[in-house]
C-alpha cells in the first residue's frame, strides 16, 4: 500500500510540474509579445516623427519657391 501513495504523489507532482512549465512558456510567450508590441509602436512612432519631418521640410522649400518667384 506503501508504494500505491508513493506512486500517486510522484503522479500528482509529475503532473504540476507539467503544468507548471507551460504557464511559464505562456508567460514568456506573452512577455515577449508585449516586447515585441510595444517595439512595433515605438518604430511607428519614429516613423510617423520622420514623416511629419519631412513634409514639413517640403512645405518649406515649396514656400522658399514660391516666394523667389514672387
């Protein structure tokens, strides 16, 4: 009878231990998608700061133009 309990615990404890690493693959999963997002809105961030950039450098030069024409 001993070893029937034995068996059981070492069972349960397998088992824990089973879903224990899968919530921490999940967890790392999650973390680095949260990484991985918050990477993708800094980059369009910076994109959308070099877009406004460039069209207000634009905006000046053809105003430059027009007051030489002028």
């Amino acid at each position: 009878m001993k070893n029937k309990s034995k068996n059981k615990n070492n069972n349960k404890d397998r088992i824990r231990r089973k879903v224990r690493g899968a919530d921490k693959k999940e967890e790392r999963r999650t973390r680095l998608q949260r990484r991985g997002d918050e990477i993708s809105e800094s980059r369009e961030k910076k994109s959308v700061g070099r877009k406004k950039k460039e069209e207000e450098e634009e905006e000046e030069e053809e105003e430059e133009e027009e007051e030489r024409e002028e």
